[in-house]
C-alpha cells in the first residue's frame, strides 16, 4: 500500500495531501503515529495516511445536460458491465415511448458507443420528453468529454446546442403568460 505522510498543521505552514484532487473519506483512511522518526525529518507529531486503494471508487467521466426545467446527470463509466440506466433503471423501462427512447440515446447511437459503456443517469424535473432530450445532451457532452474528436460530428448534429426555448413566466393581471381574463363589454 502507498503511504503519505502529512505533517500537522502549524501557523506558518499548511498540510501537504497526496494529491489535489483527492480527499479520502474517513472509512477509507486510517491514521496511526510514527514511531520511528530517526531516517525522517518529522518530528513524532506527525502522522501517516494509509489509503485503501481496493475501496477506491471507478473513474468516470460527467456531464450535465438540459431541457425547459429538466436536468439530467449523466455518469460515464469506462469500466464494468455495459449498461444504459436513468434513475436506476434500463432506459427501455425508464421511457415508455419509443421517440423518447430513440432521443435519450441518439447520441451515443451516433457515436456507436451505446454498448461499449456503463452509463448511469439521474433526471430530474420536467416532463418526460424534456427528460428525453436533457439525457441526450448530457450524453453528447460526456462523450466529448471522453473523447474530443466526437464534438465535430455531435455538433453537426445539434446534440451539443442546449435548447434555449423555455416556458414564458407568467404576468399578473393575466391568467397566464398572454392570455388574459374575458373581457365583457356590458
């Protein structure tokens, strides 16, 4: 197992972690005093980090896409068993209708990459079709994100543009965004 040594914080110097990047969660690091410090230049103070490397999480690459007031979060997996799931279910269950089917996964079609990977996704809010295409952007982000030479080809396609067309608020003295109330001349 690697190990890291940090060096408690004083007032003129602040910790040193392994890396950026990574914080370990609790469960994952266990501390425990240096009890021979005559090669180190640490004093007894110090301690050492010993991460489980078999609890790390898979790598993964992520990416938001979105529709009216739909958002989806999409999670690419390099590794493990090939997949297509939205709130933890196959997307062919998830979507009842074969359009929205065909729009939550135009994207990696496009790409062929619809078996090649492991891709988890939570939607949330709006309706069903709205879910449908915020899954697409999402996907086609997260692809470009993998690989940079799909954003041509996705791009060209439109899978990449966020659809700007939203629900017009509505306004007082109306009944909603433009209608108003029934006028009666008498």
């Amino acid at each position: 197992m690697p190990k890291t040594i940090i060096k408690k914080n004083t007032p003129k110097q602040k910790s040193v972690s392994a890396s950026p990047k990574f914080s370990p969660k609790e469960e994952d690091v266990k501390i425990a005093p240096i009890l021979n410090t005559e090669e180190d230049e640490f004093a007894s103070e110090d301690f050492v980090i010993e991460k489980d490397l078999a609890s790390k999480p898979d790598r993964y690459f992520e990416a938001i896409g979105r529709r009216k007031t739909a958002v989806a979060r999409v999670r690419l997996f390099t590794r493990g068993e090939k997949a297509f799931l939205i709130n933890g279910k196959p997307h062919q269950e998830y979507f009842l209708l074969e359009e929205d089917r065909q729009l939550a996964t135009s994207s990696m079609k496009k790409m062929k990459c619809l078996d090649k990977f492991r891709v988890s996704i939570t939607v949330k809010g709006g309706g069903r079709h709205a879910q449908a295409e915020a899954v697409r952007h999402g996907t086609a982000r997260v692809l470009v994100d993998f690989n940079n030479n799909f954003r041509k080809r996705l791009r060209k396609a439109g899978y990449l543009t966020r659809d700007p067309r939203m629900r017009e608020r509505k306004k007082f003295g109306l009944k909603r965004a433009r209608k108003s109330p029934q006028w009666s001349k008498r």
